[in-house]
C-alpha cells in the first residue's frame, strides 16, 4: 500500500482532464452546470439544461450535500511545527466535526456575532465522496472519491474552553464553511500550492504535496474502518501555520492552484439574544483561546506576519 509522495500511477481521481462542477442559483432555483475548459467559450459556466452563464457574475450554492463534514485536526507539517513544535503532531490522524449548516458558497457572508472576538481562517481542500464507502483500504479509498473542492474552515475561538474539546461552537457556526466555487477532478492535487489571502495578502502558503502528513486515501481508510462514508459527505484536510483572527469587513480568500479559489466576507452581527439572558457560555478571552487564536510567531515564516499585519491595515481603512 502506498502512502508516501509521490505515487507511481496517479489514481484516476487526480489524472486528467480536468472537470469541474459547480452548483449556482438562477432565478430562484439551483442549478449544476460544468466549467467549460477549453475553446472561446473557456472559463463560463454551462448549465446542464445547455445555458451558458458568465461564471464571475454567477451566485453560488455549496457544490456539496453531506450527511456529515468532518474534519482532520492538523495534516500539514508546518502547523504541526507551529502548534506542537514537530513536525507530526500525533501518530494517527484526529478528527472533529462541523455540522452541515455551517456550510457557505462562494463569495457568501461569515457571520462574526459581536460578542467573539477570535475569528480564525483555515484555508484547506475538501475531498468529497462519491459513493457508500466502508471498511477500504488507502489503496482502495481513492476509488470513492469524487472531487476536490477549496474551503475556509473558520473557527470561533472564542468558544475553545467549551464543548469538552469537540470544537461543535468553534467550527460549527452557521457560516463557517465557504466551499467551492466547484468541485474539481483530474487534477494532481499533490503538485498544487495552497494559498490563503486576506483583502488580497497571502498569509499562509504551503505545497500540498511537500507539506501534507496524511493524504485522503489514508484518512478515508481510517474513517471508515468504523463510520460508513456516504455519497456528498465532506472531509476537511486540514491547514498550514498561520491561522489568525479577522474582522468584519476583511475578505478572506482559499486558492488552490489546479482547484480554484473560494471567498467570502466577515461580517459583523449582533450577539445571539438568548446570551442576554446568560443562556450557554459565554465567549473567553482565555490563555488557551489566545493560545490558538494567536499561534506562535516565532514559529511561522516573518513574510506571513508581516502580509497580515498589511492586510489588517487594507481593513481598517
């Protein structure tokens, strides 16, 4: 079985041509059309009752339907040597959950309620799966793959001290999933760069192939030793250092080259009403909420830091 970087023949999954689906709203109804990848008509979206559309001006719908999102804690080398200072954080992958109506679409507002104040990205790909899976191995796993989508994993780190460490308030907020813009295969997902932008600044970067601990195939493997994977569920694959908080108003991007880039907004909202009424916990500024939603500079490359710093000026002005 092969586990390693890289493979000696490409599972169909990431061979070409490269096809991409993506799931848009007109006129008040939802429709799946496919990028058109070559010719004139290059880069528009055609639906699949024929239309064409101008793919930039389009409004996007989550290109998934899971039953279930779940999510790997850290798969890159370089968060791991952020956050645990080496370069693998545990012998095996850990995972948590985000619920399905945490998901966005592209260019889709994130709701930050006024009473957090910790708003972390977490630029990652998605794997979808394509068909019932269970009790495979990592060789088997790539078969029930479908594609490969950009998401922001965004997280309230305000409610870390919480939940028993399940994260379900941190990373499970309405709006806390933008994916897409499609859902792509035939691409080599492990020669693609992995970049995450606000208000245009890079602040993380990592190359997939070089950084990543376990790929898909092994976390499927993993997964569904116990937990039947079902057609549309989603598997967040973690992210590279540099995750930090933004503020209403800054725009946060995920692109990943061969995949494309998912966007969306922070937006500021009034605080739930029921904590008015000291329902539930209250958001903490603790030293272990600063300790996640702060990282460690001295850990991660000056240029991240620094394109932050810039971006949060963009922000302000």
């Amino acid at each position: 079985m092969n586990f390693e970087f890289p493979f000696a023949e490409l599972p169909a999954v990431v061979r070409g041509p490269r096809v991409e689906r993506r799931r848009v709203l007109v006129g008040g109804s939802a429709f799946w059309g496919t990028i058109v990848e070559e010719g004139a008509r290059a880069g528009r979206l055609r639906l699949d009752d024929g239309r064409l559309l101008d793919a930039d001006a389009a409004t996007y719908l989550p290109p998934v339907s899971p039953s279930k999102i779940i999510a790997v804690h850290i798969s890159y080398s370089s968060r791991s040597i952020e956050t645990r200072d080496r370069p693998r954080p545990t012998a095996t992958p850990t995972y948590f959950t985000k619920p399905p109506t945490a998901l966005n679409g592209h260019r889709g507002q994130i709701l930050k309620p006024a009473d957090c104040r910790y708003l972390n990205y977490e630029g990652e790909y998605a794997v979808v799966i394509g068909r019932t899976c269970r009790n495979v191995t990592p060789d088997e796993a790539w078969d029930f793959i479908e594609g490969f989508c950009p998401a922001l994993d965004m997280g309230l780190q305000d409610f870390r001290d919480t939940d028993q460490g399940s994260m379900l308030r941190v990373k499970g907020a309405d709006t806390l999933l933008p994916i897409g813009p499609g859902l792509v295969r035939g691409v080599n997902l492990f020669e693609q760069t992995l970049r995450t932008r606000v208000n245009g600044l890079v602040v993380q970067e990592a190359h997939i192939g070089e950084e990543t601990i376990w790929g898909p195939h092994y976390v499927i493997a993993d997964l569904a030793r116990h937990i039947t994977l079902l057609a549309g569920d989603v598997i967040l694959m973690g992210t590279p250092c540099h995750s930090r908080s933004v503020d209403a108003g800054d725009v946060v991007e995920c692109e990943i080259s061969g995949l494309g880039c998912v966007s969306g907004t922070v937006v500021a909202i009034e605080a739930p009403r029921a904590s008015a009424l000291g329902v539930g916990h209250v958001p903490t500024d603790s030293p272990e909420v600063r300790r996640v939603a702060l990282g460690f500079d001295e850990r991660v490359p000056q240029w991240l830091q620094d394109n932050l710093r810039r971006a949060k000026s963009r922000g302000s002005t």
